[in-house]
C-alpha cells in the first residue's frame, strides 16, 4: 500500500496518546476520537489489515473512528485525512499496553532524583525499540477531563535517550516482560510523588465513601487560586513570625558570627525526623562552617546539597544564594567569587518540612563545595536548631488546585485513557495514606474495580507493589504493617496480583534504590497470571491457623520447598489470651510452620513480619519473601 501526503498544515486534532511510536493494544477495538472542520469527511487508512476507514464530522467538527488490531506485530502506518489535510502516524506497534501507576515509588527515575542502583549501566543498555513510552504531566482537574497532557509530543521509543526520566519500575516490568513474551509493550506512566489513593479515584465511587464526602463538595466548589494564594501567604507569614531563625524577615540565624555553641548536632545527609525527632513537620536551620583554601578565593563556587524534603533557603555568610521548593529536586547553587575569600565561612539551610519525612536526605556523593574538579565534602557533622514545630502552630492550608484531593488525578490522569484499551495496570502507592489502613481496606478494592468498570473490563489485570521495609521513627511501630495487611486483603478480588518488597526496601529511605527487583516481580505476576508462563511468582501468603495445646500450625499458599531465606525462621510472634506478643520458636513440618513459645502456654493468635521495617525471612522455591501477616483484629 502507498500513502501520500500533501505538506499542509494539518487541522484536525486527535488526543495527544495518538502519535508515532505508540503501541496499539492487540486484538482490541480502538476508538479513535478526534476533532477537524464540521461537515467533512475523514478517512483513515491503517498498514497492518490495509483497510480505509471512512466518517463524517458533526456539526461540532467531531468524529469519531472504531478500528480493530490484530495479534503483536509492526512497525506500521495510518494515515488519516480529510479536506485538503492528511497526518501520517509511524513506527506503529501492535502490542500491549500497561497503565502504570501511584506515586513517587512508582514516579522514580532511573536517573534525575531517583538515581537508582547502577542507573548508569541500566540507561546505557536501555535499547528496547520494542518497548515505547508515554509520560503523562502532572495535572488536576476538578472534573472529568478528555484531554491527556503528556510530555514530548507522545510516544518515545525506549533508548538510552528517553529512558532517563521515566518510571524505572515501569521500565525493569516492561524489560522483564518483553524478554519472556517478544511482545512489544507500551508503558502509559500516570503517577504522581506522595499522591493519596482517593485522588485517584473517579468522582462516582468517591460519592459512594462517606469519609471523603466534605472534601468531594470541596473539589466540587472549585474555588478560585487565588483563595488559596491569599491563606497560604497569610499562613507563611505568621510561620515566619514564629519562626526563631528569623527577626523582622532578617535570618538572623544565618549570620557568620551567630553564637551556635549550644545547637546539637546530627550527621548529615539524613532524615531529620528519622535520626532526631520522629514525626517532625516543621523549621530547621542547619549550619557548618567549612575552610577555604587559599587557592580557591576570589572563584565562583558550586554548593551542591542533593535532595531536600520540601523545601529550603541557602545562604553563604548570612546572605541567600538560592532556595528550591520541592522534595524531588537537585540543590546546586553558585556562590559568587566576590564573597570567597580564603579561612572560615558559615554555610546556613533553612529547610521546610510540611509533611512525612523531611530533612537533608540525598546521597552523601551529592553533598559538597566544588571549584572546577576539586571538591570539599559537606557530609558528616552539621550544628541544627528548630525554628517552628508545626505542633505549635495551625494546619497549613491546601490549595483547592493540589494534588492530594479526591478525584482530581483521576479526572486529569486517567479518564481520558478509559476509551484507550489497554492490557492491565501496575500500581505501587500506599505510603500516603499508611494512617488510614482501615480506610484504604475499602478504598483501594474501590479503586480497582472503578478503573475494570470505567475500561470496561470487570477483570482487567490489576498488579501492585506491597509496601517495603521501612523505618518510620518512634512512637509509630506498625502504621506500614497495617497498610501492608490492607493490600494483602485487597489479593480477595480477583485477577490481582502483589509484590512483596520487605526485603528490598532502605530503612531509612522511603524511597528505596532498588527498583529492578520490584520491576521484575510486577512482570514474575503478569508473566504468570495473564501471560500463562509456568513460573514462580509470589513467596508464602498466610492462608489458615490451628492449634494443638501449646502449639500453632500455620498453613500457606505457595509452600512448595516453604524454607527459611538462611539460618532459622525469623519473624513470628504468638500471643494468649492477654494479647501479649512474644518471639516464637519456628519449624518447618510438612509445608507448615509450627509455632512455639515458652511464654504463651495456650496461644491464640500469631503475627509475621509484623512492624513497619520487619526482620523476617520466610520463603519458598521462588525466593520471595512471604507477605506478612497477623491472624488477630486487636
């Protein structure tokens, strides 16, 4: 077949998931919806049946065109036309496309913030012509939207040059699929970094939860920006009166001579709430003097700080040299070579923190003073005092336009997909809504069957990441187990699937470095579950207890080879009567686990894994970790 084109400035406009380098979902019909002048007819022409479709426009100039794929293949060609215009999409590949996504576990980039393991190696070797990408923009909406905001004109063919900035979980799923199956894979990445499940969620299963009731007539009232604009800066500027570090907006704690004998100390770079104060939100100031040398005076000098959670303002001897807003972005600023001279100088940061986990936080590699190739680390001993504690103060106000509000990703991020067909999705959220396990039991089952409703597909492959191991600092023990056991809970709808991650994740890092392993389990399930391989994709997951005197068996799913990863079990506890949890003696019988305790005489409950950064090391023949678990409701 041979296409022609005229070189015409094309009018018609169609969603933006419609380019060159897509993938098309195989043996599917798609919708394809577009928009040109009233009254005109519109033929599209596709390479891989060579068939010619034909419409006419309505009065509105809208049209629309149903076409069906074949089985996996390509590259390929349309052509649409109509009224002088014509628009040539190529390098079409028929596959199967996965939605993906959560937040900012799933959002984490090869490169970029996220710098994951070996992210140099992985980016070079990145050529997969057969996998293509779709970045969505992070965009709300207060209502449903038919408009997809994506970056880069549409689809991009996987290589080294694309793949830096995208989802490395979504990228090691596609790898390990695509290896396995030959079938090219299209990667939608919808996410969005310390995003809560309800914004998530479509507008007509919200109204069916009566918690987010308030906040859904809220997004519904669609207040202007500026409403929020006047509160935040009215709230910042009663912050900033509070605010010890500052005297009539002066940072008199950023001063080179300022008296810090009596600040304490804490080793830098790490999580301010995870090392010294657990569960802080609010002011810090840190301060450290550095010695320039004699040869460095009179040059311009690079501050490079890594990441800081959220926000900060740096200063040089008392005097600002930049500040940044936001958790995900790299600190470098320059300080000018007319304030380097050589001796003693004072480095200040004041960093906010609104929510979670806050602090200086980035690789310690990021951490340094720079003149051309000579670099003074910064890492180690920094002095630090609290300037406000938003205990002390009222709730900040949140923005009617933000993010973390029922419906609003939704709206923007995956409803103009659901005309899209697709093959299933991979999720990995959950850390925002950790205290709200309870909730999220209804809330997260909701949103995958609102997601099969909206496709259309009551068993659309639904695959997510379980929390991993983490350390959320004292007085906050279990508030990740008990999210974790509401995913668990969710594995009852079926054609779902989830990854267990407690053995892979940083203690001290909410965002764990790790992501080939999470990418490759994710595709262990699909390969499994909707590709038909006969292959190990899920460790041990509880299924039943009995007890025998002092003695409880407990049955799993998935016991064939059911062993300790090394040594002894590890990770149980059993509890009587009085609810009182103790270690337990572990043994392996007939695929069971036999539990005892020389403190529990008549027990009647057990746990696994039970604690926000659990030590356990229950298997299987595959090698993954078992989920944990607790069999009581106390």
């Amino acid at each position: 077949m041979i296409f022609c084109f005229a070189r015409v400035e094309a009018k018609i406009t169609l969603p933006a998931y419609f380019s060159s380098n897509m993938v098309l979902q195989q043996n599917a019909e798609i919708t394809l919806k577009g928009k040109a002048s009233p009254t005109n007819q519109i033929m599209l022409v596709t390479s891989w049946d060579q068939k010619k479709y034909t419409t006419w426009t309505d009065q509105a100039g809208d049209f629309k065109i149903k076409i069906k794929t074949r089985s996996y293949g390509g590259p390929y060609l349309m052509a649409l036309s109509g009224d002088g215009m014509a628009i040539k999409f190529e390098n079409i590949m028929i596959g199967d496309v996965w939605m993906c996504s959560g937040q900012s576990n799933m959002e984490m980039p090869l490169a970029g913030w996220g710098k994951i393991n070996h992210y140099e190696r992985e980016i070079a070797e990145a050529n997969y012509p057969n996998i293509r990408l779709l970045q969505m923009v992070h965009t709300t909406s207060n209502f449903p939207s038919n408009e997809a905001v994506v970056q880069n004109a549409g689809w991009n063919v996987c290589s080294p040059t694309s793949i830096p900035e995208f989802s490395a979980t979504a990228y090691f799923f596609a790898r390990e699929v695509y290896k396995h199956t030959g079938i090219p894979i299209g990667l939608i990445h919808s996410s969005w970094g310390g995003t809560v499940a309800e914004a998530w969620t479509s507008p007509e299963t919200i109204a069916k939860i009566s918690d987010f009731q308030v906040a859904l007539n809220n997004v519904r009232k669609n207040d202007s920006e500026d409403v929020y604009l006047n509160q935040i800066s009215a709230w910042n500027k009663e912050l900033n009166q509070l605010d010890k570090g500052l005297k009539g907006g002066a940072a008199i704690w950023a001063k080179a001579g300022l008296d810090d004998a009596n600040w304490k100390q804490m080793n830098l770079p790490a999580f301010f709430d995870l090392n010294e104060k657990p569960n802080f939100d609010g002011v810090v100031w840190f301060r450290k003097k550095v010695n320039i040398p004699q040869y460095w005076a009179n040059q311009d000098l690079t501050l490079s700080l890594g990441t800081i959670d959220d926000n900060d303002v740096t200063y040089f001897d008392g005097k600002e040299i930049g500040s940044t807003k936001g958790y995900d972005r790299e600190r470098r600023y320059i300080i000018p070579k007319s304030q380097i001279t050589a001796g003693e100088h004072v480095i200040t940061v004041k960093v906010f923190d609104g929510g979670g986990g806050g602090g200086i936080y980035g690789n310690a590699d990021n951490f340094y003073l720079q003149v051309g190739n000579q670099k003074q680390d910064l890492s180690g001993l920094w002095k630090y005092n609290i300037g406000v504690d938003l205990k002390d103060f009222k709730p900040m106000p949140q923005p009617n336009n933000g993010p973390n509000r029922p419906t609003v990703l939704y709206n923007a991020m995956i409803h103009p997909f659901i005309s899209f067909p697709i093959k299933g999705v991979i999720w990995y959220q959950g850390e925002s809504n950790a205290g709200r396990a309870k909730q999220y039991q209804t809330l997260f089952p909701s949103l995958i069957n609102d997601w099969r409703e909206k496709w259309n597909k009551p068993s659309l492959p639904f695959y997510f990441v379980q929390l991993a191991n983490y350390t959320r600092g004292e007085g906050d023990e279990t508030s990740w187990a008990l999210l974790r056991e509401a995913q668990l809970k969710t594995l009852q709808l079926s054609n779902t699937g989830m990854v267990t991650s407690i053995d892979i994740g940083d203690a001290a890092d909410i965002h764990p470095k790790n992501k080939q392993d999470v990418g490759k389990r994710l595709a262990l399930i699909a390969l499994a579950k909707t590709y038909g391989k006969s292959i190990y994709f899920s460790g041990p997951v509880f299924q039943s207890i009995s007890v025998d005197k002092s003695e409880i068996t407990v049955r799993f799913k998935y016991n064939t080879d059911i062993k300790a990863t090394s040594g002894t079990l590890t990770g149980f506890t059993v509890a009587g009567p009085d609810q009182k949890f103790y270690p337990s003696n572990a043994v392996i019988k007939d695929g069971n686990v036999v539990l005892t305790s020389p403190n529990v005489s008549n027990p009647v409950a057990v746990r696994y894994a039970w604690a926000n950064n659990p030590v356990a090391n229950l298997t299987n023949s595959s090698g993954l970790p078992a989920s944990p678990f607790r069999t009581d409701t106390w």
